[in-house]
C-alpha cells in the first residue's frame, strides 16, 4: 500500500523519499496496520511539501487508498461513513484499556467480506456491535475457543476487532488489562496477548 501510494503522489514531490517500514501490528489482524503505516505516510509527505490534507485533491485520493486511513489520520472516537471520507466525531467512550488476543492466524479483508456478503442476516441489535462478528467466528471456530477459554477466567465476552483475526475485551479501569495479561498468556496457547491503551488523537489533522 506504501508503494502505491507513493507512486501516485511521486509526480508531486519535489524531494526524495526512501521508506522503511518496521511492522509490529500483525498482517490480517483487524487492527487497521497497513493502513495507519498509510496515514503515517501521507502525514510525513504532506508536512514535507506542505500540502493541506484537506485540499480537494487530496481529500479525494485519501479513501481510495484505504477506507481506514482518515480514520486514521483523524484518530479518537469517530462515525465513518460511505468509503471512510465522512467522519464524524462523538463523545469518547468509557473504556480505558484493552486486551487483544491475536490468534497467529490472518483474516484479509476480502476473505471477511466474502463471508460477509455470502450470509444473508440481520444486524444484531446494539449500540457498539461488530456486524462482522457472527460470520467470522462461524467460518473461524478458533475465535469461539478462545471466548470460552476467556469467559472460564471469570471475563465477560471477547469482541472483534474490525473484521478479525484478533479479538479484544475492554476494561473500564486502565491498570487491569495489564494484570490480566500474563494470566492470559498462561492459558491461551498459540495467542498473543497485549494489553493497550487507546489512542485520543490521530496521525493528523484531517
């Protein structure tokens, strides 16, 4: 994604650019990966040259790359709609911290869409609700091991994050996905486990 975005833009700059990228977020994992690297891209080229990411052109490209970049670039707690180019900011919600459980196994996005648009189903009801959900842990019963394993510590459900492999539980109290980790780790073999912070702010100001 790096690679195409910089050969749409090459003809703009006015400066040479050589990238490396060292990757820590999983490929396939549903942590948005390739495309905050993208949003972390588009910032760099865009201070360098002094471009406005909310110029016209721009603006336009930025979803085509990755529905999730201006997600990305805008951060916090956001309503996305139509291909990711309307955000709308809402009120942060409650949960301090988080526990991801990363299964060492990939979901693409289009594998996930395919599901997706293959099962015919009404959206379970729910302010927060993953839609992605009932059919990426039908066609992926690991997920569903994990849950059980995660609801035999005493922990509520795990969620999905984006459209998966990794699953996540929330927690209100910011220390306690720290001290749930290692006891985690313990019992879910095959899985990696990390307790985050969320991120207030984005990349950029778009």
């Amino acid at each position: 994604m790096l690679y195409r975005i910089f050969k749409a833009l090459e003809h703009r700059l006015s400066l040479g650019v050589s990238i490396y990228l060292d990757k820590h977020i999983p490929l396939g994992a549903g942590l948005g990966g390739a495309s905050s690297n993208a949003a972390g891209l588009i910032s760099f080229l865009a201070r360098e040259m002094g471009w406005v990411l909310t110029a016209p052109w721009l603006r336009a490209l930025i979803p085509t790359w990755g529905a999730d970049i201006p997600f990305f670039l805008r951060g916090g707690t956001v309503l996305v709609e139509g291909i990711g180019e309307r955000l709308t900011p809402m009120d942060p919600v409650a949960w301090q911290s988080y526990l991801l459980i990363y299964p060492e196994f990939e979901i693409s996005s289009a594998r996930a869409y395919q599901l997706f648009d293959q099962h015919r189903f009404l959206p379970e009801p729910g302010e927060w609700v993953n839609d992605f959900r009932s059919v990426i842990f039908e066609a992926y019963p690991r997920l569903n091991e994990i849950e059980a394993v995660v609801q035999g510590q005493g922990l509520p459900g795990v969620q999905l994050s984006g459209s998966g492999s990794t699953v996540f539980i929330p927690f209100l109290v910011e220390h306690d996905a720290a001290a749930w980790e290692d006891r985690l780790r313990g019992v879910l073999s095959g899985c990696r486990v990390m307790a985050v912070k969320p991120v207030l702010v984005g990349i950029d100001d778009f």
